[in-house]
C-alpha cells in the first residue's frame, strides 16, 4: 500500500508539473552509484562511457533509472544490462534483459498508467503498473524519451536525453 501510495504522489506532482531542481549531473556517475548500491537479483552487467553530463534532478533521474532496473530484473532470466553511451549531444541509457520480452503490439501500452501484462502479474503480483510510466514522465520532464525498442532477446528500455549544455531534443 505504502508503494502504491508514493507512486500515485510521484505521478500527481508529474502530471501538476513539479519536478526537482535541475543541476548539471555527472550521469556515468550516478548510474555507476545506483548499480554499485543496489542488490542484484540477477547478474547485473554494465558499460558506461565516462563523464556523460546532463541537466536534471538526481532524484527524479534516479527513480526513472531504478524503475527501470526494477522492471528488468522481474523479468530477466539469468542477467540485466545497462550501457551508457553518448553521441551527437544525445545521451542513451539502455537497460536490457535477457527474459520473454515484449511483444510489439505492448510496447507503448506498457506506459499506461495501472497496465500490467500477465507475464509481470505472474512474475509480481504485487505491483502497481506506475513504474514504467512514471519513468517515462520523468524522462519527458528532462527533455527527454523513453521506449521500448526491438532486442534479440528480452526487453530493451531506451531513455535518450539531451546532453548538459545542449537544446536540442533527442529523436525517439
């Protein structure tokens, strides 16, 4: 109840359009801290390039990166993946897993708010289906997309953002 509580507050401060102080933020950093922090259900692999920078709340972008890493490892089989990697001002951060996937007919419901597909209600059935579309309002908030892309296996999360110092929105 409590989870379900902070996250109904979370989408209700989004959607009024209240969001954290935004900073410059060493974003290879804060991946780095919030994987070295975090209990791997699975096997957790990462490649970061160095000194990527954004402009954002570090609370907000923390959230989006664990709600990302939440869902990965409810579905992963064996191992999560997360690269980061910078290029032409365009920030990517891809979270990967190695499970079922997503089929592409889901890959835009998923970020309804209370959706949940019947592989995450049988892998968590005490989830709230506000995970993936809080991500991706906090994405939105930072100028930047969030979607579920094509991957050879599992599911594969793209959150693009603009890099520090750049105006120009990432393409989708």
């Amino acid at each position: 109840m409590q989870a379900l509580i902070g996250d109904l507050l979370q989408e209700a401060r989004l959607d009024a359009g209240v969001t954290g102080r935004h900073e410059p933020i060493d974003f290879t950093e804060l991946v780095a801290g919030e994987l070295e922090r975090r209990i791997a259900k699975t096997d957790l692999r990462h490649r970061l390039t160095p000194g990527v920078m954004v402009d954002g709340s570090r609370i907000e972008l923390s959230r989006l990166l664990n709600n990302l890493l939440d869902n990965a490892e409810r579905h992963a089989d064996s191992a999560v993946t997360v690269t980061l990697t910078l290029d032409g001002g365009v920030v990517t951060l891809e979270v990967s897993d190695d499970g079922e996937g997503i089929a592409p007919e889901h890959r835009e419901v998923i970020f309804q708010r209370f959706t949940r597909l019947e592989a995450s209600r049988a892998r968590d059935p005490g989830g709230t289906g506000l995970g993936l579309p809080i991500a991706r309002q906090i994405a939105q908030s930072h100028g930047g997309t969030l979607t579920a892309q094509d991957s050879p296996r599992g599911a594969r999360f793209v959150l693009r953002l603009p890099e520090r110092g750049t105006s120009r929105p990432p393409s989708g």
